[in-house]
C-alpha cells in the first residue's frame, strides 16, 4: 500500500439559530452538499447545507410539549426524501420529509431509543437502537415506506446490550453495539448478523475488556473491520481500537491505539475504507485536564498497523472557547472527511452546532494500461520486447516516467523497446510520478535457452473419476539447441501419501490409470544436454461423486431464477443415499440425485449435494449470488461467478479459438491475446464471458492468452497451426 498522507482542514462551520443547537449526524445527499441533524431548543432539527456548507435551508420539527430524546442518525431514501432516526417522547420514532424539508409522516413504535437506519436494497427501511424492558435489549424495527411496521424484533445476547450500528451485507445485516454476558460481566463489543426477516443468524461477544462497537466497514476479503472504543488494564480511560472480524463474526485479530496524552479520553465513532487503501478510523478526542475536545483521525494499513495519527484543531482558536463533542462522521463524494458536533460555548451563549470538512487525500497516479500483459515473461535470448504504460494523475497534474532495465535508466518517455541477450533473471521496471505520488510498475523477464512452450493438457489441475485414463505429452520446446535430441523424464507421486515419485514414462507422451481416488502429482521433465525444464499436473482422482451439475461451483443468478443441481455417482450401488441441504439445512423431501431450487432472496446461499453408502460419503457444494441484473441490462447469470480462464478450445488451434472465462462483478476487465514478442492481437473489455479470436492473419506458433480484472490475473498458452 501507498505511503497515506496526512488530510488537512479544508474548512470548519457552526451553526447558531439564536437558542441551544447540537449536531448528531451527517450525510451526503446524492445530488451534493450535506443533510444534518440534531435539536434545536428541544426541537428536531434538519439542516440542508451545500458543499461549502452554506445553509441551504433549516428547519425544526415537533409541537411545544414534545420531549425529543437524541437524534441520532438521518439518510436520503432512494426517491431523495430524508429519514431521521430519534426519540419522541421516550419512544423509538422515525421522520420522514421531502427534499425540501416537508413533513410527510412522523411515526414512534414503542418505548426505546433509535440510533441508526439504512435503507435496504429491496426498498425498505430498517431501524436499530434499544429497547427499555426489564433490562436494556437491542432491538431492530422493519418498515416501508409508509413508516409502517413489517416486523420488530428484540435481541438479548444475555445481559444488558444496546446496538449503535449496522451496514447491510450478503445474506443479510451486520450490526455492533456492547453487551454483557450475564447481569455482573463488563461491557463488551457484540457483533451479530440478522438475516432480512430479523432472524439471527450469529452473534459474538469479544472479550477485550469494558467496551463497545460504533462503526463497521466490509473488508476486501469478505470479513468485516469494526471499530469503537474500549479501556485497556493499563488506562482509566478509553482508546481507539480496531477489530478484524472474518465473514461468520469470529475476531481474527485487535489493535489498540493508545492516546499519546494519559489524561485523554478517546472514542472512534466511524471507520471508513478511503480510496488511498487502509483503513481511517474517525472519532473524538477529549483532554479532561484542558477540558477540551477535537476531532481526532488514525490512519492504518490492511493489516490495522498505524500509519500515523491526528488531531484537527480550528485554526482561529473558536474550539477553546467551549467545550466541544463529535457525534459522527462521513466519507463526502469528494472522498473527502467531515465530521459534526457540538460546542458548548461559556456562558451566556450556549451551545451551537459544527461542521468540519478535510481536504480530502491526493491519490496517487492511475495506470490505466501496459504492455505487455503478462508480467511475468520467458524469452529466448536476443529477443526484443516492447515495453508501454499509459496513466492518468487523478488530479489532472502533469506525469512523468522513468524506465529501468536492472537499475540502469533506459527511457522517459511512455514507451521503451529492450533486447535481452544474457541469460537468467531481469527486470524491467517504470516508475510514473505526478511529482509528489509515485507509482510503478514491474516485469520480471527470464531469458533462457531452453523451456516448454506447450503441454497437453493445458489445464493443470486436473479432476478425475477412479478408473480414469489420462494421456500427458509435452509438445514444443523453445531452444537454441538441435530439438532431435530431446529426451524427456515422466514421474508420479501420491501427495497424500509419504512415498518416492515413481518413473513412468520417458517418450514425450504417457499414459496413466487412476484406480483410486486421491491426489497425485504428476511431473513431465524434457532435457537436453544440460538444460531442462518441467511441467506439474495436479490430478485429483474423485471417489463416490463422478460428476455434477452445474459444473460451476460459484454461480450468480438473478431472483427467481431457477437450477436444477444434480450428482452422478461413480458406481450404481442400490445402497446409495442422496441427501440435500440448502444454507446447511436440509431439504425435506429432497433424496433423489436432483433437486430443483428458486433463488428469490438477494444474497449469499449454499447448496450442498451428499452421497453417501454405509462404507464412504462424498459431497460438493455450490455458492450461489444472487443478485440484481446491472445497469447495462445484463444479467451476471450469463457470467461464472468465478474468476479466470475456463476453456480455451481447440487447443492447438488452426484457425479460431474459443475462449471461455469467468469474470467476479466488483470491477471492469480486459482479455489479451499476444504472441512472445509482445506484438498484441486482440485487446477487448466489454466482456461477456465467451469470445472467439479469429487468427487468420496471424503467423502459427505460441501466443499468450491473459485475463486481467483489477489485481487478478491469469495468462495461458495455445499454439497456432496452419
């Protein structure tokens, strides 16, 4: 990850409407600038400000009498109104106003307090907060969008508990608050997952002490990092900390981030995922000795280690006037951070509202394009490649490159052409700056005289049925030497078993059986003379289950669509039993070799298909996504859910090639076609999962086939003949 760099106030705003004003929450409205919340004399309180937070228009809601509790949180709905979460009269309540600020309802649902809202992919709105009882519970309440109640459910983890925070995910909502097992044990950080009909689905409390959970971001791996505050052993008040969580709740690992001052009292409210990677975790910092308190930023890396740290001060000195409190915090669309509060001036002025926005961080130089494809190359020696890469500065500064070729500076400019004459290892490095970011980009070329073009089969892990024959061969070899006098070396060895490789075969073809399941690696060695190279086979031999359907194991479908799963077994014993589940319940009724499965609810699911006989079982299981179609209209269904090249047919190939691959729908991709000297002759992105190359102009021999799609990427060989 890039060196993070260090925001900086771009500007700071309070708000005084002649009576006592706090800022609880922040949001970003689509069509730009900020919606706030909070009280106004005891009265709710909208305020619509523009990007430079100029107030746009303010309004206060609620009849003379009314208790208003806190406002803690307000979104935009999807047709642009404003939905605030709050406490009227000591009751869970929700608001909902036009663009403009006009009431259109004003609902309560029983005693409690709200502390946030979303509103979820199927259109309606979720609340959360608490639930006064015997002692407190969590509780979460589904309504549409007339504010009326779909269902309302209360969580008890066992003990007193509150929840502060959700984020919707696949198969349901994540959410984090504090809890306690039994009625002596401390508060600690609860984690818990519903799925969309409230049902929990699991729930983990993590002991790191008294502490509590105020924000969550997903992870790029599927896990969930979570933040809030919590007291360490060591310090009578509270820190930052930063938990990673994996996708089913259980804490992989923790990081605390200690205040550099004993008399502090630190609480992270927000965690957000910035563009420049890492994590920002956002919150308060008070100094109970100064009596005073900042908007306080911890920058991390994946991994949780601290980048460095930050206190944002006004620079005219307004916030030692008062006593100030950050309630919440947001990422703008600018990636840009603003946080909201309150300052508690002396008397006789009160208590006004604030508004903090930070310049948001330089990103570094975008490399949009390179040739070649593949970083990582084998070539002949005196070979000659041709190197390029195009980038954009996503500041629309001015770019500079610098080629190297093992270290020695070879080209500025955006292109450069390298012969490679000794052999071994080289790298050919170019490194682009906007003069104060700078990113590069690394080929790893090995110049050797003698290695495999081309094996058969092309695909390298290889499942088979017991019984299976499989024919290997290694069909071209590129080297400077006579190829007449090849010779080649064939070896298999059990990997599950501690037993020597065994020596099958020394023609440039052989023959296997697999009569027993396991794993086995096979090993194609061609010499000559002194020089040699290899290829490794990985065969997986299957035991009970032949044969499935879909042959794809991770698919995405849309809701309702429908699939029919099915296993074959390898042998026709009448003592077989099927057996299906689906999200790891059984499926009553369901003992056939198929079965047939409706996806209507959006999210991750499971299907599992088991055959067993009173000796031996086997199972496979599918991962289903189901999803809305895209934008474009196209449904990902009609792409595998998994990343790579899946066929490339025939192979060797004399006129077309068939290329089938499979795309995962979190980022654009391109497939290439090149041969060994870099010369590009197919460079495609609208990708829709199966594309033909038409090589009637091109010369036979090697070309590389390589699919790229953000940080993966797979490149294969197929031979040209003609």
């Amino acid at each position: 990850m890039p060196a993070l760099a260090q925001n900086q106030i771009d500007w700071i705003r309070f708000y005084d409407m002649g009576g006592q004003e706090q800022i609880e929450d922040i949001y970003a409205p689509v069509d730009g600038g900020y919606v706030t919340c909070g009280m106004a004399d005891a009265r709710l309180w909208i305020n619509r400000v523009a990007d430079d937070g100029r107030v746009i228009w303010s309004r206060t809601y609620g009849e003379d009498g009314a208790r208003i509790g806190n406002v803690w949180a307000i979104i935009e709905s999807e047709n642009g109104d404003f939905l605030v979460g709050c406490t009227l009269n000591g009751e869970f309540s929700a608001l909902l106003v036009d663009a403009e600020g006009e009431e259109i309802w004003w609902n309560v649902y029983g005693g409690g307090i709200c502390h946030s809202l979303i509103e979820l992919k199927s259109g309606e709105f979720l609340l959360l907060g608490h639930l006064n009882s015997a002692y407190r519970l969590g509780r979460m309440v589904q309504i549409d969008g007339e504010g009326e109640v779909l269902w309302d459910r209360s969580y008890d983890p066992g003990g007193f508990c509150d929840i502060y925070f959700m984020r919707e995910t696949d198969g349901g909502v994540v959410a984090t608050g504090m809890a306690r097992r039994g009625p002596d044990g401390p508060l600690q950080v609860w984690f818990m997952k519903i799925n969309l009909r409230g049902e929990m689905l699991w729930n983990e409390i993590y002991p790191i002490g008294p502490s509590c959970g105020r924000g969550i971001t997903a992870t790029f791996d599927g896990g969930f990092a979570i933040t809030g505050y919590h007291t360490p052993p060591n310090r009578q008040y509270d820190n930052f900390f930063l938990i990673y969580a994996d996708a089913d709740g259980e804490m992989q690992w923790m990081e605390s981030y200690e205040p550099e001052n004993e008399s502090s009292f630190e609480q992270g409210w927000s965690i957000l995922a910035p563009q420049s990677g890492g994590y920002a975790i956002v919150g308060e910092s008070a100094d109970l000795q100064a009596r005073v308190s900042k908007l306080k930023m911890v920058r991390t890396g994946f991994d949780g280690v601290e980048a460095w740290r930050r206190t944002f001060d006004d620079p005219m000195g307004r916030f030692m006037r008062g006593t100030i409190r950050f309630w919440s915090v947001i990422r703008g669309q600018d990636n840009s951070i603003l946080g909201v509060g309150t300052i508690d001036h002396p008397v006789p002025m009160g208590l006004d509202g604030v508004l903090i926005k930070l310049i948001p961080e330089r990103l570094e130089p975008l490399i949009l394009y390179w040739e070649p494809q593949d970083t990582n190359l084998i070539i002949l020696p005196e070979t000659t490649l041709r190197f390029l890469v195009r980038a954009v500065d996503q500041q629309n500064d001015p770019l500079s490159y610098l080629w190297t070729h093992d270290r020695d500076t070879v080209s500025t400019d955006t292109t450069v052409e390298i012969t490679f004459n000794d052999l071994g290892w080289s790298q050919v490095l170019c490194r682009v700056s906007d003069g104060r970011n700078t990113v590069s980009l690394r080929w790893q070329v090995l110049v050797d005289d003698f290695f495999i073009v081309r094996a058969t089969p092309d695909i390298l892990d290889i499942p088979l049925r017991r019984g299976s024959e499989l024919t290997l061969s290694i069909d071209s070899v590129a080297t400077i030497l006579d190829p007449i006098a090849l010779e080649y070396l064939w070896f298999i060895s059990d990997v599950e078993a501690i037993v020597d490789s065994q020596l099958i075969g020394t023609a440039s073809e052989v023959t296997v059986q697999f009569n027993r399941p396991g794993r086995f690696a096979l090993n194609g060695t061609a010499y000559i003379a002194d020089l040699s190279d290899e290829v490794i086979w990985n065969v997986d031999v299957r035991g009970l289950i032949w044969s499935y359907g879909p042959d794809d194991e991770n698919l995405t479908v849309a809701p309702g669509d429908t699939i029919r799963f099915r296993i074959v077994p390898s042998d026709d014993d009448p003592e077989m039993r099927y057996e299906w589940q689906y999200d790891r319940l059984p499926v009553p009724g369901a003992d056939s070799a198929s079965i047939l499965l409706r996806f209507d609810d959006l999210g991750a699911h499971s299907v599992t298909g088991r055959l067993s006989n009173p000796v031996e079982q086997d199972l496979v299981r599918w991962d289903v996504m189901v999803v809305e179609p895209d934008a474009a209209g196209r449904e990902w269904s009609s792409l595998p859910a998994q990343f790579g090249l899946l066929s490339l047919h025939p192979n060797p190939f004399n006129s077309a090639l068939t290329v089938r691959f499979g795309l995962v729908q979190d980022s654009p991709g391109r497939l290439t076609i090149h041969d060994l000297s870099g010369r590009e002759y197919l460079n495609i992105t609208d990708l829709t999962g199966t594309t033909v190359w038409d090589a009637a102009s091109a010369a036979p021999g090697l070309y590389l086939v390589r699919l790229q799609q953000g940080d993966r990427v797979e490149t294969r060989k197929v031979v040209l003949l003609k």
